[in-house]
C-alpha cells in the first residue's frame, strides 16, 4: 500500500496570510514614502500647491496597484 500525501488546500493557508499580509505591508510603504517624497519636494520649492505631493502619492498608488497585480497567482 503506498501513502499517498494530503492534498488539502488548508495547508497553504497559514503561508497565503504571510504572503499577504506582507504584500500590504509593502504597499502602504510605497504609498507612504512617494507622499512623503512629494511632501518634501513642495516643501524644498516652497509651492503653496501641494502638487508634487498630489502626483507622488498618485504615482505611488498606481504603481503599488500595478505591483499588486502582477503578485496574484495566474488561475
């Protein structure tokens, strides 16, 4: 008689929550360090518009959805 091994789904769970949860990690560091880059650069010009601020954080999001993306599983 050969064992075969268990093929359950449940056992990648605790792995997949890892994975993820420092995906979001990631992602909100992106975000945080391309509206504090934009912050600082507006501040550097002296813009009484926040517009490096606004274009950073919005590159930055765009980027970590685009990261996101492309780090799901192909199915």
């Amino acid at each position: 008689m050969s064992h075969k091994p268990n093929l359950n789904k449940d056992t990648n769970q605790p792995k997949a929550y890892i994975k993820y949860s420092g995906l979001a990690f990631q992602i909100l560091a992106f975000i945080f360090l391309g509206t504090w880059g934009g912050m600082k650069i507006d501040q550097w010009l002296s813009l009484k518009v926040p517009l490096f601020t606004i274009a950073f954080s919005m590159l930055a999001l765009i980027g970590s959805l685009i990261y996101l993306v492309k780090s799901l599983p192909k199915s």
